[in-house]
C-alpha cells in the first residue's frame, strides 16, 4: 500500500490528495480530472505514487493527462527516478507518461529498461523509445529493438512490430538480417514485422501465423 503524506496538504487540496485513493474509480476519476483541470505541483508525488498502484486503466489514463499538465522540468526527473521502482507498474506507467510529455532528457532511463524481464515494462519502453529516440539513433535503436524478435505471445510481438514500424525505413535492413536468423521464431516474426512496414493495415496475426508456418517448415518446403 502506498501512503501519501498529505501534512502540507490543507482543505480541499488534502481531500482531494485523499480522494485520489478512495475506494470507487469514478471518485478517483474525478479527482484526476481536478488535478489535471488546476495543475499544481504540490499533487505530483501524490500523482505519481497512485500511478503505481491504480488499477483501472481510465483512472490510470487521467493520472497520466494530470502529470502531463504540470511542468515538464518537475514531472521529467521525477518520472526518471520512478523507472528504478521494485514495481512493474510504477515503471511502466512512468515510461507511459514520459511518452506522453515528449521530451528527449528521458531518453537514457527510456532505454534502459527495453530488455526489462517483465513484458508490460518492456513494451512501454519500446512505445517510449521509438517517441523519446534522439534524431540519427534509429538504426541503432531498431538494431537494439530487433534482438527482442521473437518474445512473447502474439500480443506482445504485435507490440514489438508496431514500435519497429514506427521507426520507419531504419528497420527494414535490420528486419532482412533477422530474416536470415536460425531461430524460426525470429524469422517469423521479422516476416510479419516487415508485411506490416508495407501494409500497416494487414492482419498481424495471419502474417505471423503464415510466417511462423514457413519458418518452421523451412524455405524449401
């Protein structure tokens, strides 16, 4: 349980610190809504603490819009610091909303947890690193995404895929190399990866159910 210290919170704004963590969502919704309608810094701990407990997506969508409201210089450093938390929702809602603000000094937390052991925490920071990537570092950071081909379910391979699009004509020399791996899952994958380069709208999970049929069966089959 997270406990927010509301000492130098008075009237409203304490009830309002309080409500944030009350037991109906709609309360907790509406007090998003307050903090991000009259951002004020003094609600940022407490924003970014309930963050890493809330378990409604909407609740948690709102929390993200208020932090996205306060000034970046304050939320940015402290958003960084929230991606060394011991939990996995802390720091993928962290990578979340450091997408949302956009800017570019949360890069290095950003990409040091792409490899993170834990998928949601993973598949935030691909979303984040393909928003927060310096300009010239995209084939670096598709070469580094690439060596995550083939992980997970359908789902979060989809993920993967949408972020590697993402980064336009850099993933396509890295997706023929992985084409090429002894690994038919990586072969699968990259294949469904590069059918979405050139058809975004085209169904992820026929490609990579097609694909995954031909690397497993071998190219001469």
């Amino acid at each position: 349980m997270v406990v927010v210290n509301t000492t130098n919170h008075g009237g409203s704004s304490a009830h309002l610190v309080d409500t944030l963590a009350a037991g109906g969502p709609s309360s907790r919704l509406r007090a998003a809504l307050a903090a991000g309608t009259r951002p004020d810094p003094q609600f940022m701990d407490a924003l970014v603490a309930r963050c890493a407990v809330e378990p409604d997506f909407f609740v948690r969508d709102m929390l993200t819009w208020a932090l996205c409201r306060l000034p970046p210089e304050l939320t940015v450093p402290r958003l960084v610091r929230e991606l060394g938390s011991d939990t996995a929702q802390a720091r993928s809602q962290s990578l979340h909303t450091l997408s949302k603000i956009g800017d570019r000094l949360a890069w290095p937390g950003v990409s040091g947890l792409l490899h993170n052991d834990h998928d949601e925490v993973a598949r935030s920071a691909w979303r984040a690193a393909v928003v927060l990537v310096p300009p010239g570092e995209e084939a670096a950071l598709a070469a580094d995404l690439a060596t995550e081909l083939g992980r997970g379910d359908q789902h979060l391979q989809l993920s993967l895929s949408r972020a590697l699009v993402g980064l336009g004509d850099a993933v396509l020399p890295v997706l023929d190399d992985a084409r090429a791996s002894p690994d038919p899952r990586i072969r699968a994958h990259a294949d469904a990866t590069k059918q979405l380069c050139h058809d975004p709208d085209s169904g992820f999970s026929l490609a990579l159910e097609m694909a995954t049929r031909v690397a497993v069966a071998g190219p001469d089959t």
